[in-house]
C-alpha cells in the first residue's frame, strides 16, 4: 500500500503538507479536468458506457498517467460511469445510454505520484428540466461547501452549507458517502461529509489537501449497494447527481486542484 511521506499528521490524523506539494496537487488535478473535458465529446444517446471507459483509459495513458481505480480494490475500470438513479461507483460496461440520461462520470489519475480525483455530471441529449434543476442544485451546494474553507472554520463548515443549501431546494444530501483526503495516497483522513453543524469536526489547517463531492438526490437521500458490491443507487429509484472537486486549504482560503480548463464543468456551459 502506498503511503504519503509528505508534510506532518496533525493531532486529528490529518496530513498536513508541505507548500511545495501544491505544485503537483495541480499537476494531478489538470490531468484529470483536462480528461474530463475531452471525454464530454463521447457522450450521446447510443453510446456505451464501456466506450467512455476505453477513451478514458487511452487518455491517461496518452498523458503518460496512471489510473488510480484500475486495479484497486479489484475494479478494472479508468472511471466510475454512474447514471440516473445510480449514485456512485457505477461500473462502465455495455450499457448505451439514452436520450435524456444523465450521468456522472468520475476519474482518478496518478501523475508523479500524486493524485487528482474529480467528477462532474453529463447529459445524452435533451435535458429534462427537473434534471436540469438537480444538477444545478448539486453543483452550487459543491461552491458553497468550497466556499466555507479556510483556516480557522470546520468540515463542519462545510458540510453545513451544502447541507442547509440542499434542503432549502427540496432535495436530499446522501449520507452513506462522502469526500476523502488525498495526496500521495488515494484516500486518506478525513472523511468530508456534505451534511453537518457548524463549527463542529477537525478544524482546517493550511496544508490539507481533500475531495468535496456532494452526491444529490431528488428522493429521499437513502441508498443501497447492488449484488455487485460497487454501484450505489437510490433506494426511492429518484434520479441522482454529483460533483467533485480536490482542493488544499492556503494560508487565507482555498485552491482548487481540478478546475476545467475548458470551463465545462458544467454541462450546460459551452
């Protein structure tokens, strides 16, 4: 298993890295963005997900980048490829996606050891308008959470502003997962949930480097984990969304690691 030798643990088992670790927190970060710009191309009513799955391996390779999922915990695939009422971790296969599907797709790339994990949401065609308000509603809770990080607040912070964002619209935070530290390992301290109380948790320090990435659903937020102990879905079958980003925490506020060079974060921005 790989470890993080950077920087110090700080008294809550959360890595504290180094200011030079930023520069490859980036490097990481733009590979997977630039990835997930390329592969919106790839996207329409007919394709399959297993398609989608192949461009993403070819790219990373292309880019001389490693993928993170392949190989880890047995999954065989460069992306998780998650549709509709799957939450997360769905598996890419020989699926085709139809008119008016959304679906997250999530990449994970190691570029000199260092890990840049983001996802965002796609559409197969025409895109209905309740889906149209989820994935707005998911992305902005995902700012809002970026927002509330700085030295000195808490992932309680931060769990709360998405949290209380989310509900105000009449939709429901999933609880059952959430973001993670990263660096030089793929998961580490802490776990980010994207529900809590303010000014509870781990306070944030200059140096942390994590995942936020708020999965949405229109239902009930409940999910349950299929017969093939991967993908997620919702237990009311409501359609689901997700972003996700890596940040570091600096010295007065935030960096984003994985911002779309592009500007395509979001699927209706052209």
């Amino acid at each position: 298993m790989r470890h993080d030798t950077t920087g110090r643990l700080n008294r809550d088992g959360i890595r504290i890295h180094d200011p030079s670790d930023f520069a490859g927190m980036h490097r990481a970060g733009a590979l997977a963005a630039r990835i997930l710009d390329d592969v919106a191309a790839q996207v329409w009513p007919g394709q399959t997900t297993g398609a989608v799955d192949d461009f993403i391996r070819n790219a990373v390779e292309a880019a001389g980048a490693t993928s993170a999922t392949i190989g880890y915990r047995g999954y065989q695939h460069a992306s998780c490829i998650s549709i509709n009422h799957v939450v997360c971790h769905g598996i890419p296969g020989e699926k085709k996606l139809k008119d008016g599907d959304i679906l997250n797709i999530d990449v994970t790339v190691i570029v000199d050891g260092w890990y840049g994990d983001s996802s965002r949401m796609y559409v197969a065609g025409k895109l209905a308008r309740k889906a149209e308000r989820l994935i707005e509603v998911t992305h902005d809770a995902l700012m809002l959470g970026i927002e509330a990080v700085k030295p000195g607040n808490t992932f309680g912070d931060i769990g709360h502003a998405i949290q209380t964002y989310v509900e105000a619209q009449r939709m429901s935070v999933v609880r059952d997962f959430c973001g993670h530290g990263l660096g030089q390992v793929f998961h580490a301290a802490p776990n980010v949930l994207h529900y809590g109380r303010p000014g509870t948790g781990p306070k944030l320090e200059e140096g942390m480097f994590f995942t936020i990435e708020p999965m949405v659903n229109l239902g009930r937020p409940e999910t349950k984990v299929l017969a093939d102990d991967w993908t997620a879905v919702t237990r009311d079958k409501s359609l689901s969304a997700q972003f996700e980003h890596s940040v570091g925490v600096t010295a007065d506020g935030v960096e984003i690691f994985t911002l779309s060079p592009a500007g395509r974060f979001h699927p209706t921005w052209s």
